[in-house]
C-alpha cells in the first residue's frame, strides 16, 4: 500500500531503536514528531543531531506521564554510548538512568529509584544497532538517512536492546523515490514517507503489533504541552495502560471458566480488516497471549474441548471467524504456534447496536451451557457451546 497516501507514521513507544552507526547530517539537525495510537496522541517528541551527538527529548503519557531524555555519543563513525534519563514532569530526581557503553560488547548499568543498580553485557557484531524501550524514531531516520545517501535499496543489521542478552535483526528497503519500509525481527513492519535526504515524514503500520503512527510537525511546545498531560492525569483523566490486563470469571451450567486477555482501544480506527486483518492469525486481545481454563469439557457444535488450560486464536473474516484452541500457554501474543493448536470452532459474526470501545470477551449462559463473545467496534463474534458432565 502506498505510503505516501497516509500523513501519519508509526512509533511505539516502548520498543522502537537506535542505530550504532553515525549520524550523516554534517550540519545540526533538529525536529519534532508526534506519536499517536488511532486519534490520542500517545508521545511528543524533539530531537538534535549532529556529527557526533543524537539528543531527544520525549513525553510519553503511558502509562503514566513520563519525561525521557536520550543521548546516543558518537566518535569516529562509532556509537559509543548511550543514556537514558527518566523524570515525572516537573522532577529532577530521575525515576530511572540507563547507561550502555559501547566497544566489542555492549555493557549496560539500570539504576531504578534507590534499588541496587543491574549491570549486564552482550558481545555485539560489529554495526548492530541498539534499542532503547520507548526510544523515539529520529535514530531510524538517521539510518534511512545514511541508505538514502549511499544510494542503496536496502541495508539489513543486527538488533540490540538495551538491557537485554540477544540481539534480533532489521531490514529496510527502498519502495519508491519518498518511500522505504522497515521490518523488524518481530515482524512488524511500517512504510515510512521520506524526503530527499531520507528524513521520516510519516510512517504507516503494515503488519504485527507496533500499531502506532508518527507525524513530523514544525513545531511543538513541549513544556506546554508536559504540562497540560500532567495536568489531566493528576485530575483522573490520565492515558493509563493502552491496553489494559482484564479476566472473565464465571460459571455455565456447571462450568467454571475463566479467561485472561488484553484489552485494546479502537481510539477510531478502523478494526476489523486493518488494525487487525482478515485471514490472519489474531492473539484476540492485545500483549500476551489470551489465556482460558475450564473444568469441564465443552462442546462447540461437535467440536468437544476437553477441561484444560488453552490459549485462545482467531482468525477473523469477514462472514465467520475460526477459534483455535492452543495448548501452549504463558506465551507472548505474537508466539503462535500452529502445531500447537488442537481444536477449532467456527464462530458467527453478527453487528452490535453501537460501538464497544474496548475489545471485551464475554460468557452468556444458558441451560446446557453458554455463549462466548467477543465484542469490538461493531463487531460481534460468538460461538455456542454445551457443558459436557
């Protein structure tokens, strides 16, 4: 899909990267980005580059109003360090500071509030990039910057997270004279509008779970604007958890069941056929996987799940929908695996009355057993079952 249809772009704001390689801009840079998940607004963002010097200056609003500032070093040609300094608005005192140095091995020291500080060290191949949880997206545009200038149709490196003890990969490629994409070991993949020195305008998710978009602007008042996030959230009207942890506790005709799921928002966005697409796979919720648990078997239309512990799938459609029934659990919602699945049911798909917010899983029960349903936007999927004693 062309990306240079779209005027927003895509930044997630806990898990984006930063390359180890230097900055190409030879005079100072700076620029503003604005981060939003559908219609809120999720992230502010500044940034200065130079030769040697990336700064960026971030406000993020989930799930609590935080200030990062970030600072990636650079001598000749070579990232050498990298800090992150984490204040609620208005503080000095820093919630969190994450240092790594960079030589043949990255060795990062997180020091949390008044907790003993965590050191830990990779060896790195030469040229990876480093990650930082809710880094913003200047150090991606100063990788897109160094392809355009070299005149390349693609560039692939080695991914590190701060912190963490592996690395994953990341691959760009050219789409058209404004556009590239980038695909990460995560499989989430973004078109990225650009102009000619490869500076990110506008970047759209294509594919995984990094559903959000940035938009660069010409200016933002980013004290004004702290403030203001600070502001509604000490009133009660914070962002809070994007997608928040909920559980369906209950009883059918005998049967308890119990279902663990992340609850995303539709902040208008359309859901079914974009946000999460037709014929695919879908966790069914948000983060980690959904988790169910019954203490007897049900029977799904001929379909008979024994009483167990599952993690639930879907593959929606437009007509109907397929429930997968896992038996793999405590995984990550994108660590599906299709030898694991033992039972589907197909599930009908009726319209709701009005928009639910907030995808939202339910238990309607009857004489013989029940109804499980699964409401987002204005779509209902559902699938009946009997309670088998």
């Amino acid at each position: 899909m062309p990306c240079r249809r779209y005027a927003l772009a895509l930044l997630s704001a806990l898990a984006l990267a930063a390359p180890a390689l230097v900055p190409v801009a030879s005079a100072d840079d700076n620029g503003y980005f604005v981060v939003r998940l559908g219609q809120d607004t999720t992230a502010i963002e500044h940034y200065t580059r130079t030769a040697s010097r990336l700064t960026i200056e971030q406000t993020g609003r989930a799930p609590r109003v935080l200030q990062r500032l970030f600072t990636y070093d650079y001598q000749k040609g070579a990232l050498t360090k990298v800090t992150m300094i984490v204040t609620p608005p208005g503080s000095t005192t820093p919630t969190q500071t994450v240092e790594t140095t960079f030589g043949d091995s990255a060795r990062t020291r997180i020091q949390s509030g008044s907790a003993p500080a965590q050191n830990s060290a990779i060896a790195l191949p030469a040229g990876t990039l480093s990650l930082a949880l809710s880094s913003p997206w200047a150090p991606y545009e100063g990788l897109i910057m160094k392809m355009v200038k070299e005149k390349r149709d693609s560039l692939r490196t080695d991914l590190f997270a701060l912190g963490n003890n592996t690395t994953w990969w990341l691959s760009l490629h050219r789409l058209g004279p404004d556009s590239v994409s980038i695909i990460n070991g995560r499989m989430d993949q973004y078109h990225l509008r650009i102009d000619k020195q490869g500076r990110v305008l506008g970047v759209l998710p294509i594919a995984g779970t990094a559903k959000n978009s940035v938009e660069r602007v010409a200016m933002l008042d980013m004290a004004g604007m702290t403030a203001n996030y600070a502001a509604r959230e000490q009133s009660g009207a914070g962002m809070g958890v994007l997608s928040p942890r909920d559980s369906v506790v209950t009883t059918a005709a005998g049967a308890a069941l119990w279902i663990d799921y992340g609850r995303p928002g539709k902040r208008g966005r359309v859901i079914y056929g974009q946000v999460v697409p037709y014929g695919e796979v879908w966790r069914t919720g948000a983060n980690a996987a959904t988790q169910f648990r019954t203490d007897k078997a049900l029977d799904f239309g001929g379909t008979v799940v024994p009483a167990g512990f599952y993690t639930l799938w879907t593959v929606p459609g437009k007509d109907g929908w397929k429930l997968r029934f896992n038996g793999e659990t405590g995984q990550w919602g994108t660590a599906h695996n299709n030898d694991k699945d033992l039972y589907t049911v197909d599930m009908k798909v009726s319209q709701l009355p009005a928009v639910t917010e907030r995808f939202t899983i339910s238990v309607t029960s009857s004489d013989q057993g029940g109804t499980l349903n699964m409401d987002w936007d204005t779509t209902r999927a559902s699938a009946a079952f009997i309670v088998k004693n």
